[in-house]
C-alpha cells in the first residue's frame, strides 16, 4: 500500500520509544480489519476473551481508561488504549500468546506500523514448524506435532543493520533446525529492551554457541556438546573447511576475527565472575555484540548449506 503524504513528508529519521494512543488505535483498527473477508477471517472477538482473561490473571485488573472512552470499546481494549508504555508493548505480545491470534499478517501489519511512525521497536517472526513428532487432538494421536514461536518485541537497531543484518540473521535462523540459537538470539534482544546488558551478552555467545553446535551436528563433526566453548567451536569448524577461505592468511585473519568478536566480549564482559570490581556492559557494548552476532550468524548458516 502506498504511503499517505504525512508518512512521506516525514523529515525526522530520530525513532521514538513511545506508543502514542495514534498507534495503538491504528494497531486495534488494523487487526480489527483481518477479520474482514472469507480467506481472511479470524475470530478477533475471541482473541480478545482471551486475552482479557488472561492479562486479568496476571495483573489482577485492568487499566481504566479516560472517562470520553470508558462507554466506547471494551475493557481489554480501553486497558491497551490507556495503560503506560511498556503494558502496552507487552499486550501486543500477548495478543500472540492465546490460542486464536492474529499470525504472522498480524506481525506484518503491526511493524509496518512501526516503521511507519518512526517506533524503536518491532516483531520477530510468527512461526510454525511442524516437526516429526506425533501430534494429539483432546488426547488422541492425530497428525505430527506443530512448534510455534510466537513474536517478540525486539528493539529496532540502525535501519541499515537491522534490514542488512539482524534481520537476515533472524530469518536464516527460522529453520526448525536452529530453534535454540534463535530463542537465545530474540532473548538477546528482550534483555537489550529491559537494559540488561549483561545477561544480553550472554544469550548473543549462546546463540553463536548454539549455532555452530548445529552445524557441526549436521555436518557429523567431532565436538562435545557439553565442554567445547566458542573457541573450540570456530576451530572445529574452520579445520573441517566450513569457511570460505582463499590463502592460510586469510582463514587466520577470519578465525581471529570470529574468536576476537562474540566469544570474548562474553567470556570478558558477561560470561565470568566479576571479581572485586564490577563490570558495567554499555548498551553500546551490548548493541555492538547483537550486530556482531547476527553477522556471524549469516556467515555460519550460509556457509554450512544445511
């Protein structure tokens, strides 16, 4: 859809943390609207049942919204309409957590909103995966169980490197093969949002981990899946030749770049004991490990070709 003359006149490249009761009115009216034909169809009012019990089981109430709209939209959504900031981040998450939701047309909808009026944040992917494994209807075998991973709110990095990299990380990642790398890579970036930037490193060296531990159990190399940290890893794979290299001094430039990158900003920084001193991890820091990460991410699971 073409954008309209406000959205193309927009002079300011400066992303905003704030959800702005525009946003949130253009969210509910655009989900409302997948309601809308036969193809197209979700139950939308049971979504919302849903979700009003269950944000009532874990806030033992709701937002009361400002008195001109207390009469004219139900209490699930006057509690989106009106609540702070971070509830309202967290209701669009949830909007994805109950049995019928919204899907992946419900994450497009929802970031082209975001990019739209300049919001730091965005949804990862809605994916379902079905796996080997037997599935079950009320207790009887039926079919082959489905995974789902359900969107999170990410933060939004610079445009270039979230479209060139971070991005294309998460994307690669969406193979059922590689599940644990991504929740760890998405929960690098939930603890970036809340400014954990510790525990943010730690789940970028798990997913790094992770992943190469993926590739070596594809490819049916020798590694320990308990004992061989990043360093281990990256050598195991640059040995069995995973990387593309051209000359020794090019595949040690490359090893000392991947082994000098992600596994030493953790074992530094936020994978070790503090000691006397204690060591602050810079949300500069943090971001520079997620975008480290990711680019390995893309040469890893690219090279390998599983």
């Amino acid at each position: 859809m073409a954008k309209w003359f406000s959205q193309r006149n927009k002079t300011s490249n400066t992303m905003t943390e704030s959800v702005s009761l525009m946003v949130r009115s253009r969210i509910m009216h655009s989900i409302n609207d997948l309601r809308d034909g036969f193809y197209n169809s979700f139950d939308v009012d049971r979504m919302y049942r849903d979700l009003h019990t269950q944000l009532l089981k874990k806030y033992g109430g709701l937002v009361q919204p400002p008195p001109q709209y207390a009469h004219s939209f139900e209490p699930v959504l006057g509690h989106f309409l009106a609540c702070d900031d971070a509830l309202a981040l967290e209701f669009i998450e949830q909007m994805f957590q109950v049995f019928v939701n919204p899907g992946q047309r419900g994450v497009d909808v929802i970031n082209a909103i975001f990019e739209e009026e300049g919001i730091g944040y965005q949804l990862t992917p809605y994916i379902e995966t079905i796996t080997e494994e037997p599935g079950s209807y009320m207790g009887r075998p039926m079919g082959k169980l489905m995974h789902i991973q359900r969107p999170r709110i990410i933060k939004r990095g610079d445009e270039f490197v979230q479209t060139e990299i971070v991005q294309p990380a998460i994307e690669l990642l969406k193979d059922s093969k590689f599940k644990g790398a991504n929740e760890e890579f998405v929960k690098a970036h939930e603890h970036y949002r809340s400014k954990d930037y510790k525990a943010c490193l730690v789940d970028c060296g798990k997913s790094f981990e992770s992943t190469m531990k993926v590739i070596c159990h594809h490819k049916k190399w020798q590694f320990d899946e308990h004992r061989d940290t990043a360093s281990k890893l990256i050598k195991i794979c640059v040995d069995n030749g995973l990387l593309p290299t051209h000359s020794e001094q090019q595949l040690t430039a490359l090893r000392m770049l991947l082994e000098s990158g992600v596994p030493t900003i953790r074992n530094r920084q936020g994978g070790h004991g503090q000691g006397v001193q204690q060591n602050d991890v810079s949300p500069e820091m943090a971001r520079y490990a997620m975008h480290l990460t990711a680019a390995n991410v893309i040469l890893l699971v690219e090279s390998a070709k599983l």
